[in-house]
C-alpha cells in the first residue's frame, strides 16, 4: 500500500517512465520527439542499460542480429560484429542516451515502490525511494527479464564457496584452475560454458531439457565494411529489412509446425556435425517440436561440451550437500562455484502487486494469474498506464526493438488523441480487451508455441499462454499504427495535457506521432 502524501511535496511531471533499458530510453526518446517535452525516466539501477547493465557474464551478446536489434532512430551505430556483445550494445544505449541529450530526464537510483491512480485528479501517485511524484501517464518500461530465477533446493544456502545468479556474476570469483557447476540449458548457459571452459578444470553442466540450436554465424564485421555501408544510401535500411524477412521465416515456421521439420532438420545437422558422441548427442535432442521454447544459437556450445573435462549431466538438481551438487537421479559433483543459469521469472511483472487501479485492485489481482492486455499494452481498469513489451507480443523469432517501436507509436498516437479531445484519462474498455485476448488465445492454440509438446516460460503456473504473438510482426506493427480510440473511454479533463497533435520529426527521420485522423 501506498502511504498517504501527508505534507511532503509531491513532485509532478506529466510523463513517468519506470526503467532505462532499451524500452525506457527509447520511450523518452520518442516522448519528447512527440513534444511530450516533460518526461522523467526512474531507474533503480545507479546507471542506465536494463538487462544489459545487469547481465555481464562471460559471453553475454545478442541473439538478434544487431541491424534489427537497435532503434530504427538511431541506425547508424559501427557495430564490430554481427551479434553484438554485452559492452558494445550497453555503449550504444549510453551513446543513444547522450545522443538525445536524456541526461535531464534520466533518475537513477530511484526505485519506483508502488502507484495508485487517483481519479479525482487524473493522475498516477507514485511512492518511490526518492519520496512521491505524481503523473499524467505512467509507462512500465521494466521488461520481462527482469526478475532472476534462482535454484531453490535444499541446501543451496549452506553452499561452501561463490553461488551467483548470471543476471549478477560475480567478477571477483577467479574461475581458474576452479571446479565449476552450471545449472540451466538456456540462453545464457549455451553462452556461458564455451566463455569458461577453457579457464575451468572442470564444468559440470546440469540440464533439466535438451534444447534446439542453430549454429550462429558471429562474424566480425570490418571497420571498413561499416564506412562503406555509410557511404551508400538506404543501405543500413536495407540491411535491417533483409534481416526483418529473414527472422520473419523463422515466425512462419513457429505459426506452422509443419514447417518447423525444416528448421529441425538443420538442427540435427549441426548437433551431428559437432558431437561425435552418441550418447551424449542424444542427451542434447529434443523431444519437442523446434520452437516450442526459445529457440537458441550458438557455433561453439556443442563444441564446447565435446571437450573432455566438461560433462554434461542430463538431470534437475534436487540437493546441494556442502561442496556437492546432487542430482534427481543420483549423480553428485563435486563443486568449487556454482552458477545459477537458470533465467527469469518471465510472467512477474515488477510492481504488479503495488500498482492500483481504479477500483483500488493491483494489477496483479486484476490479471489472477493470466497476465493480458489490449494489443500488450493497455489495461482495463488503469488508465493512462501503458506496458511496454507486455502480455502477449513477442515470440521467438523477431526482435524485441521492433516490437517496441511499434508500441511507441501506439502511445504517442494515443497521448495526441488526449490532446486533442482534451481528456484527462484513456481507460481500454474491458470488452474490447477480452475479446482481443480471445483471439490471441484462439490462434495461439494451433501454433508451435502451444502444440510443440514442451513447457517453456511461455506458460504461466495456470497454463496461460502470456508471452507469445500469434501472428506476425507485420501485422502487428500495422494494428499499432494509428490509436484506435473507439476501444477506449474518455475522461474530459479540468487541465489538457497540451501534447501537440502533430509530433516533430526526428533528425533526418519521420514523425514520432501521427494525429488520430492520418491513415
């Protein structure tokens, strides 16, 4: 609960954006581009960068190209390789940052406790940790990997020696010479092993699921291949629509599986090509149809627990015994560190269960566990609060980035249309919210994501699909594209919020709004 204002001054701004990673950045950017001018971005961190600020493990990079994972806005970055590494992308969010000069805007080390919307005004109230503010609009900009999942068995806590999180690696920890166990087959233990192998004595590696890897074609790219890419045109344009089409096919084959078996098939090669081993090469196949978890890339994994003092344990971990890492089926590892590679808490939105509505419900009770959104972004019930790469909009195939953009232009879209009838408040109609959430439950059901025959964090703990897009990108950057008003109700205002109709452009770019009319 949020305790009462008493006598302390309430800070106002009209636009309260809660996280710096890419979506709070980029949501300041396109804000102020739209002539939101008084915005005010809160980061718990003591920097900006989001996941990348947090995750800093060794070989920590994208899994996206870097043509497609960077704002359309800011294009121009000299990338040094294909996939960008952790550094290189935290510095083109510094250098975004500096670039629009958000320097003014960004409060760091300020967490953001909870917010209740007060009706009679129109506005959120937020308490903080830098005491309260108070907004017109409220932009979650907090992302899904937010929160880690830790190994929670007994005896973890009596653990002798380092045990860390990826999402907090401890770079004090020497892994040299050091006996070391890693828990998870994900995204970030398929970077982590080939990173430390080599330094380790030994790495134990504990999978619960075999996963689908493609082999990642990680080049570096020449300074000088970048200088003429400036030199042409439309030429980074063109790269970053060729790679859009390219993660595109791979969305077809997950709203198909049938047509996964293609995918698959180059899979097995890759798996065959780099594992001699038959044992072990059927401890990393799956059961399940490629897509129906996140779908991984890597050209060194297979290569990496091919070499003889890496083992891979094809176990959960039920216990930990002092130095010893125990698995369900009996195996035990003598362990020096042990690392948790064991991802996030996907469907917890942080502060969903601070966060009040009208009714005085918290998000949390009003989404009783089946997080949902009109269009991922809106919800019934929390007016003037938008969610950023919310319920229900990503998959495994595109990029974040453009998911994102999209829904930047849904909101300023919707901040003009404020403007322009002069409203204090924009409430998404609970029907129009169900019946889009029935649709997407509707198509999802026929998908890889539904059918493959898997568990994957997609699914809430009630079985409620709440991550994936069932359709394609395309289409959804089309349903973002202009506000659809007639799905919201509108509260007239004492005050308007005198957000110009019509966005100033972007340097050399197009507009970041567009009025509620335009097609």
């Amino acid at each position: 609960m949020i305790p009462a204002q008493g006598e302390r001054t309430v800070r106002d701004v009209r636009a309260a954006v809660v996280g710096a990673g890419f979506s709070g950045i980029g949501a300041a950017v396109r804000l102020r581009e739209a002539g939101f001018d008084d915005v005010l971005v809160l980061e718990k961190g003591t920097h900006l960068g989001g996941t990348w600020r947090e995750n800093t493990y060794p070989g920590c990079a994208c899994d996206v190209p870097s043509t497609l994972y960077s704002y359309s806005f800011t294009p121009d970055a000299a990338w040094s390789r294909v996939f960008a590494g952790q550094r290189e992308i935290l510095a083109y969010l510094r250098a975004t940052a500096e670039r629009y000069r958000l320097g003014d805007v960004l409060r760091c080390g300020v967490q953001v406790l909870g917010a209740r919307w007060n009706g009679t005004a129109g506005r959120w109230l937020l308490e903080t940790s830098d005491g309260p503010y108070s907004a017109a609009v409220l932009v979650l900009a907090t992302g899904p990997w937010h929160v880690p999942r830790r190994l929670e068995v007994p005896g973890i806590e009596d653990f002798d020696g380092p045990v860390f999180h990826t999402a907090g690696w401890d770079h004090s920890v020497d892994l040299t010479g050091r006996q070391v166990t890693v828990v998870g087959g994900g995204a970030s233990a398929v970077q982590i092993v080939p990173a430390i192998e080599a330094q380790a004595a030994t790495v134990n590696l504990f999978q619960r699921t075999p996963q689908w890897v493609l082999p990642k074609p990680d080049l570096p790219v020449p300074a000088a291949l970048n200088r003429l890419v400036d030199c042409v045109p439309g030429a980074r344009s063109v790269l970053r629509a060729g790679q859009y089409t390219l993660q595109e096919g791979f969305g077809y084959a997950f709203r198909h599986p049938q047509a996964a078996r293609l995918l698959e098939a180059g899979a097995r090669a890759h798996l065959r090509l780099a594992v001699r081993d038959g044992q072990l090469r059927r401890h990393l196949t799956p059961d399940y149809r490629l897509g129906c978890k996140r779908l991984l890339t890597s050209s060194t994994f297979y290569q990496a627990l091919s070499q003889p003092h890496v083992r891979l344990h094809p176990t959960v971990v039920s216990a930990v015994r002092g130095n010893e890492v125990v698995g369900v089926d009996g195996t035990t590892v003598h362990t020096d560190v042990l690392i948790e590679a064991t991802g996030f808490r996907v469907g917890e939105l942080p502060l969903a269960t601070t966060l009040h509505g009208t009714n005085g419900q918290t998000l949390d009770e009003a989404w009783g566990g089946q997080p949902q959104a009109y269009l991922g972004t809106t919800v019934s019930g929390f007016p003037n609060l938008f969610l950023l790469l919310g319920p229900n909009l990503l998959g495994g195939s595109t990029s974040a980035i453009t998911v994102l953009e999209a829904q930047l232009t849904y909101i300023t879209a919707a901040l003009a249309h404020l403007d322009q009838g002069g409203h204090r408040a924009l409430n998404v109609r609970s029907a129009a919210q169900a019946a889009h959430n029935t649709a997407v439950q509707e198509a999802l059901a026929t998908t890889v994501y539904n059918t493959g025959g898997c568990t994957s964090y997609y699914f809430t703990s009630t079985g409620h699909n709440a991550f994936a897009w069932p359709w394609s990108t395309g289409q959804l950057v089309r349903r973002l594209r202009q506000f659809d008003a007639d799905a919201y109700t509108a509260d007239t205002p004492d005050r308007r919020l005198t957000l110009p109709a019509q966005a100033r452009p972007y340097p050399g770019g197009s507009t970041a709004a567009v009025n509620a009319e335009q097609p």
